[in-house]
C-alpha cells in the first residue's frame, strides 16, 4: 500500500490541513493518508489543548473522510514526537508499505534543524506542499536535496524511499495560531475549519 502521513499538533485540525493531503491522496494516487497528532512536539514549547482533545477532533475528521485514517502513534508514546522515530517504527511495522511524509515548504526548508533528519530519506519520500509566500534558497541544503531527489508520478520511478514529490495544492494561508486568535474572538471560522470541527470545539468551549 502506498500510505501519506501528515503529522502536526493539529491544535485545531483545519483545511489548511486537510485540502492539501485529499490533493498529495489524489495526485500520488495513495491508498490512504493517516493523519498522526503529535503528543510532544520538539520545535514547540506547547499545546493549547488537551492530547485527548487534539485527538479526538482527528477522529471526527477521519469519520468524515474515507480517505483518511487516524494513526495515534505518536500522540500514545510519552516522548517528544521525532518524525525519524516514528518513521523507523512504522516502516518496521509494515515494511511493505510506501510511505510519503507530508509537509508544506515552511517545514521543507527548516528539515536540516530536525533531529536525524538525513535519516528520513532512507525511510519514506516526502510529498512537498507549496505554502503561500514560502520560497526556497537556491543555494540552500534543501534546495540541492530538492534538485537531487525531485521524482514525478510519471517517472514510475520503483524505489521505496528517498524521493522528493512536489505538490500543485490550492493551501489555505491560514495558521493554526491565526484560527486560535478568531474563536478566541469569536469571529468566523466557517471556512476555514470542518463543521464537526467547529461543533466539537463549541460542545467543549475550547479556546475561549
């Protein structure tokens, strides 16, 4: 099976998140995306709510998407959520599987600061999302990794890891922070977030 994972803290889970993996599902043509909250992330200090409420919004997600499936991996292990840890346990757990790690350019650019992140590419390929306004370096680490790696659908290139697929996505130039501030406010958030996600946040008024 050919398997997307899209990691984050999902503190809320939003379109800016869920557009872009239906779009790597459709144009890779993967079987699923398992959508895998992080329980301590390492490049934040904290969360705004619960695990179990960053949780539970997934699943609601999950219910309403066939495309999606929740993997609480990392939000059940009581450590700080490597991507390359996590990347070598699943690859353990289902060696014939594909995996493609997605990520926005943002994350792209930053990878040479994550934790064995050289690692990753013996592990999974990456399905890259261009954010809004993010643009990368020419001279830049990534960019030659970028230049080495870059493989297209078409290529019906047979390896299992190690390539880098970029992504024509129409993102959402929002922010999880962005979406805290206006139900903070309560200001709109109906595009910008599920219908169960906003009934969910509203039955346990969080972010208030």
């Amino acid at each position: 099976m050919r398997i997307g994972i899209l990691g984050g803290t999902f503190d809320p889970i939003h379109l800016g998140h869920i557009n872009p993996a239906l779009d790597v599902k459709q144009q890779l043509n993967l079987d699923q995306v398992w959508l895998m909250p992080n329980h301590i992330p390492p490049h934040k200090n904290t969360t705004m709510v619960s695990s179990f409420h960053r949780l539970e919004m997934v699943k609601l997600v999950c219910e309403h998407y066939p495309e999606f499936q929740l993997c609480d991996i990392e939000i059940k292990r009581d450590t700080t959520s490597y991507s390359v840890t996590t990347l070598t346990l699943l690859t353990q757990q289902y060696p014939q599987y594909e995996f493609f790690f997605i990520m926005g350019m943002d994350s792209f650019i930053q990878l040479p600061l994550w934790y064995q992140w050289q690692a990753l590419f013996s592990l999974c390929h990456i399905a890259l999302c261009q954010r809004p306004g993010w643009t990368i370096d020419t001279h830049s680490e990534m960019a030659k990794q970028l230049l080495l790696r870059q493989a297209y659908v078409s290529d019906n290139d047979q390896s299992k890891h190690g390539k880098i697929y970029r992504i024509d996505s129409q993102l959402i130039d929002i922010s999880s922070t962005e979406i805290r501030q206006r139900l903070h406010q309560h200001t709109d958030t109906q595009s910008v977030l599920h219908p169960s996600t906003r009934a969910y946040i509203e039955q346990h008024q969080l972010y208030r």
